[in-house]
C-alpha cells in the first residue's frame, strides 16, 4: 500500500436473523460511502435453501451453503480492503458457525466445528464487528415485517431464530475483542441522524 493510499476498513453487522443488519448495513454503507455486501433477501437464495429454511430440513447442507457464500464474500472484502476501500456486510463468515450449535448434532456438528475453526484460523476478524442485541419482542416484530415469505412461521422463531438470537448474546458474552460493538437494538431506529451519528461515532473511535 502506498503512503498516499487511504486505510481499508472492513465493518460486519450480527445478530439474530431479521434483526435489522440489512437495514443498518445499507445506512453504514451510505455514511461511510463503502462497498455494501447483503446477506440476501426472498428471490437471492436458491429455492432449494429458501425449503431448507422453511421446513427446517437437511440443516448441513443449510450451514455450508451459507459458510461457503460468506467465506467467498468475505475474502472479497478482504481484497478490497487491501486496495483502500472501506467494506460493510450484514453477516460475516462467524455467523454460519453459531447455526452449527442450533442445528446439527453428533459427526456432523464436530466436521463443521473444524471448518470453524480453519475458518477463524485463515480469515480474521472485521475491523469493526457490531452485534446487534435484540430482545424476542422486537425481534417477533422484525420477523413479521422482514417481508421473507420463508421465515414467517412460528416454528422459525421457536427452532431457529430464538436459538440463534440466544447463542449470540453467549458468544459476545465471551468475546471481549477491543473490536466488538454491542448494540442494544431496542428502541433504535437508525432512520433518526441522531441514532445513526451516535453508533458512527462509537465506530469511529475503534479506529482511532
């Protein structure tokens, strides 16, 4: 890199499915003026993942499709980073492997453990990592007007959403990486300049 070629910073936003990431990446992206990576929406997954969600069946190959996307979107972050520009994803390679512990059991969960692991290994982390912290409330009216045909049903919320939304608030529990933003999403609304300026800044000071 050269000494006139500006810093590139790679943002990550976590959290429960239909917590508000797509929402918030947009407006980072917009603020910071960055290249945006969206997780997907209803029509962006092939119909075979958008059934593996619906019915909550063949949960393996659920979580290596997703690892694989986000791993392959993830290096390109990574590549522009490298030359300079500043990247926001609503979801990174670390959320697939919260999903192994809510869906898989036995062999499968301990293969998907050491892909995990070579994962954490080789990639790193984001420059920025902010998981947003949502209550079951808030999250049960973001699911009923996320608009995704395919996560609207009761059995969603109870066997995968709520598991999910749990084994985040355990992982950042225990992450204390100087890195990792923890958001209360209740009662924000990042449509508000004074909601949005008050998380930029917190950003803003992880890179000093």
């Amino acid at each position: 890199m050269s000494g006139t070629q500006k810093k590139g910073r790679i943002i990550a936003i976590v959290g429960a499915p239909r917590s508000g990431k797509s929402f918030l990446a947009t407006k980072l992206a917009e603020h910071y003026k960055a290249r945006l990576f969206l997780e997907g929406e209803e029509g962006t997954f092939p119909k075979r993942i958008e059934e593996d969600i619906t019915q909550n069946i063949r949960p393996l190959e659920r979580v290596l499709w997703f690892r694989t996307m986000l791993v392959n979107r993830y290096l390109e972050a990574m590549r522009l980073r490298d030359e300079g520009y500043t990247v926001v994803l609503d979801v990174f390679w670390m959320s697939p492997q919260l999903f192994i512990d809510a869906l898989l059991s036995g062999f499968e969960q301990e293969l998907m453990h050491d892909v995990a692991a070579q994962d954490r290994r080789l990639l790193g982390w984001p420059d920025a990592t902010i998981f947003l912290k949502i209550s079951e409330t808030s999250m049960r009216d973001f699911i009923a007007h996320g608009g995704r045909s395919f996560d609207q049903s009761e059995a969603f919320v109870t066997e995968q959403a709520m598991p999910v939304n749990r084994l985040h608030e355990e992982f950042f529990a225990r992450e204390s990486a100087n890195t990792v933003l923890v958001v209360e999403r209740d009662g924000l609304d990042f449509d508000r300049d004074d909601h949005l300026e008050g998380l930029t800044a917190q950003i803003d000071a992880l890179f000093g």
